[in-house]
C-alpha cells in the first residue's frame, strides 16, 4: 500500500505527469525535423526514437537524428537550430496543455513535503512554461530538467540535501524508472497519460506500482 504520509520528497516528472504533453512533444518533433527540411519517414524516425528514449534530453535525440537519420555531422550551427525550432514549437503548444487534475489538492495534502520537477525537458524552457502555467510555487526545492540527465540532477540535489529520503518519484517512463531508482527513490507509475509501449509488461516485470494518473495520488494516506 502507498503511503505518502512516509515521504520527506516528492520527485514529479513533467510531460505526462503533471501535463498532458507527451502526445505534443510528438507533434513538436515531427515538426522541427520537417521545418529542418527531412522527409515524413526522417521525421517519424525521430519520433520513434524519442518514444524509444522517453525521458532523455532533446541534445541527444537530436545528435541522434543528425548523425544516425539524416547521415551528417552533428554541427554546433545544427544542433542549435533544431533545439531553437523545437524550442518554440513546444512552447506554443504546452502554453495552454492540459495539467493534472489533483495537482493542487495533493500539494495541500502533502504540505510538509519537498516538490521538486526533474524532467528530459530544457531547464529553462520549463521554468518559463511553469511559471505562466503559474505552476512554478508548488515546486518548493526547483524545477530542473536539460542539459543535465535525470541521474546527474538527482545525485546532485540528494548531495545537497534537496531530496531528501525517503523520497517518491513519480514518473511515466522506464528512464523515470530506471534512473530514480539508481538514485534510491521509490517510483510510482503513472500511465493515464504515457506514451511508453508494452508499459503494462514493463511494470509488472519489475513490481512498480502503477496508478492512472495525480489524481488518483489522493486517494492513499497523505
């Protein structure tokens, strides 16, 4: 049985946790590698890979596409015009995305808990869409994502005593997964909202409790 009353942290990821965006990041990845000039099989090659890889960062997917799909170099000049391009792309699309229905009540629930966001997504491109979601002061201990990896944010805010245990992380991927427990958080599954194939497969394998969505966090001892 969950119990949140025991958790000194509470570790969110973003897209598909607390927005409803995996399907948008989809739509903003097709679109930045059709607006760089790649053909619909190029530009699904990407999404595929970055369904493979939820939850890495936006740099790696686009080496990846460079190097490994279109067959060039990963120049600098590249590089930053995707990242540039898929930037805005997302950002017009998460400016008005759903959020998760809960969020506020378990903020509430959970008042004498440390909030943090650790997402694949660019640091401060999510600080920006949080803070005009006016999402930003639910997340007391910060809201961190890209260029560092989940596994660099995590052991840097656990040697700073930001995550502090024991800590629950609450994710939608297998790199959520995989990484929070590197880290030694417990991790809940939320798939209300995932874009990870066979994620039923994945979850039982490995004993992960899974739950549809935030909402439904309210429900266990708080």
């Amino acid at each position: 049985m969950l119990n949140l009353e025991q958790y000194h942290t509470l570790v969110f990821d973003c897209d598909g946790v607390i927005l409803n965006s995996n399907h948008l990041k989809i739509e903003a990845y097709f679109a930045t590698a059709k607006n760089f000039g790649a053909n619909d099989q190029q530009a699904q090659a990407l999404v595929d890979y970055h369904i493979k890889l939820g939850g890495i960062s936006r740099f790696v997917k686009f080496e990846y596409f460079l190097k490994d799909i279109l067959q060039r170099p990963a120049t600098q000049a590249d590089v930053d015009f995707l990242l540039h391009d898929f930037g805005r792309e997302v950002r017009e699309r998460l400016a008005n995305c759903e959020i998760a229905p809960g969020l506020h009540e378990l903020r509430a629930k959970t008042a004498s808990s440390n909030w943090l966001v650790i997402s694949g997504g660019d640091q401060a491109e999510l600080r920006t869409i949080f803070a005009e979601r006016e999402l930003t002061a639910l997340f007391d201990g910060g809201i961190f994502g890209s260029p560092d990896n989940k596994d660099e944010i995590m052991a840097r805010e656990i040697n700073h005593d930001n995550i502090r245990q024991p800590a629950l992380f609450i994710g939608d991927s297998r790199y959520d997964h995989e990484s929070s427990s590197r880290a030694g958080l417990d991790f809940v599954f939320l798939h209300a909202w995932t874009d990870v194939p066979g994620w039923q497969t994945y979850c039982a394998k490995h004993g992960i409790t899974t739950l549809p969505d935030v909402q439904a966090l309210l429900h266990y001892p708080c």
